[in-house]
C-alpha cells in the first residue's frame, strides 16, 4: 500500500544545529535483546526494529547540556553527557487506523471503526466528561 507522507528526508534541518525535543526523524532502526535468556552469546534473541518515524521526547534542556558538553573541548567534566535519549515511535495514519502499524513485529493491532475501538471511545469520552465536570464544578 503506497502511502504519501510530507516527511522525506531522514532528518529536517532547523536553526537550532543540534536534536532538539520534537524533532521527527525517519526511518531509525532499534535494537531489541532477550535479558531473560541464560545465554548471552545467542543472537538469535536480538531483535532489529526499524520505525518509520520517531519523536524526541528528552527534555530540551537536557540535549542542549549534551550539545554543549560534547563539543566543548576543555570540559574537565562530562556529566551532562546523554547515555541515551527518550523517544516514541510514530506512525502514518493510514497505517495506524487500519491496525497495521505493527506489522513487522508480527502485531495486528484493532482497526480503527471496529467495535474493540468503539468500545474504547466511548470509555475515553466517559473519562474526559467525567473530568471536565469534576473541574468545572460550581
């Protein structure tokens, strides 16, 4: 299924010259292993993920500290030094409300319309009335 996105390049980008929180960048492969299993040397239990999008969701101050630390050659200290970021996959629509969005992990998720996903609406509505009368209450 062709699918059209306005994203087409691995990386867009802006003024800032470092990651910055929010940022969307494509294609990016993860790396998944098996902790639970005696034998370390089986690379079998390696898993590789490759989403088609990501989002930055480490804190902008931090990965500014980062930036700034890494490419500071008389820092005496590294303690900003990021050992990782947090980030979340993203999808494309089309994908994600027919359920498929998962498919390479071999996960058919619930299509969106289907009673599975009604029932979770009307849950989530019923939540959020729920809330906003219990905020707006006189």
């Amino acid at each position: 299924m062709c699918q059209l996105s306005r994203i087409n390049k691995y990386y867009r980008m802006h003024n800032a010259g470092r990651v910055v929180q929010g940022d969307i960048l494509k294609d990016v492969m993860s790396i998944e292993w098996d902790i639970t299993s005696e034998d370390t040397n089986d690379i079998s239990l390696i898993t590789k993920i490759n989403f088609p999008y990501i989002l930055i969701l480490s804190q902008d101050c931090d990965l500014d500290h980062d930036f700034k630390n890494r490419n500071d050659q008389d820092a005496e200290k590294h303690d900003a030094y990021l050992q990782s970021i947090l980030v979340c996959p993203a999808y494309l629509m089309a994908e994600f409300k027919d359920g498929v969005h998962l498919k390479e992990l071999e996960m058919q998720m619930e299509k969106k319309g289907g009673d599975n996903w009604k029932k979770i609406l009307i849950h989530d509505i019923t939540i959020c009335q729920a809330i906003h009368s219990f905020k707006f209450q006189n």
